[in-house]
C-alpha cells in the first residue's frame, strides 16, 4: 500500500498536508542518521577527551 500525498480540511478552516509513504520513510531515515552520527561524534569526543586526560596524568607522574 503506497499512499500518496493528501490534503485534510478541517471546518475551523485549517488545513493539514499528509506526505506520502516515500517521503515518510526518507524523512525517517534521515532522523535515524542524524542521530545515529550525533551519537557517534559525541562517543569519539569523549573517547578523545579520555585519551588526552590519560595522556596529561601520565606526563604529571614522570615529572616527580
């Protein structure tokens, strides 16, 4: 079932535009990758940050 593109109106006068079952499934996906690389960016900074204060604790222990 492939619904297209449909107007609903209501008495009040206002007016909703439906999409289509394409454009949902593009819409959807495109929130799913969004997310999915916010989440990756995020875990590779914390990864980063972890790394360099690692790095820095490091450095302090060879001083003394």
């Amino acid at each position: 079932m492939n619904k297209e593109r449909y107007k609903e109106e209501y008495e009040e006068g206002s007016e909703l535009l439906w999409p289509s079952e394409k454009e949902d499934k593009v819409t959807m996906k495109f929130y799913s990758d969004l997310s999915r690389l916010t989440k990756n960016e995020t875990s590779n900074n914390t990864k980063r940050l972890n790394f360099f204060v690692l790095f820095l604790s490091i450095i302090k222990l060879k001083k003394f």
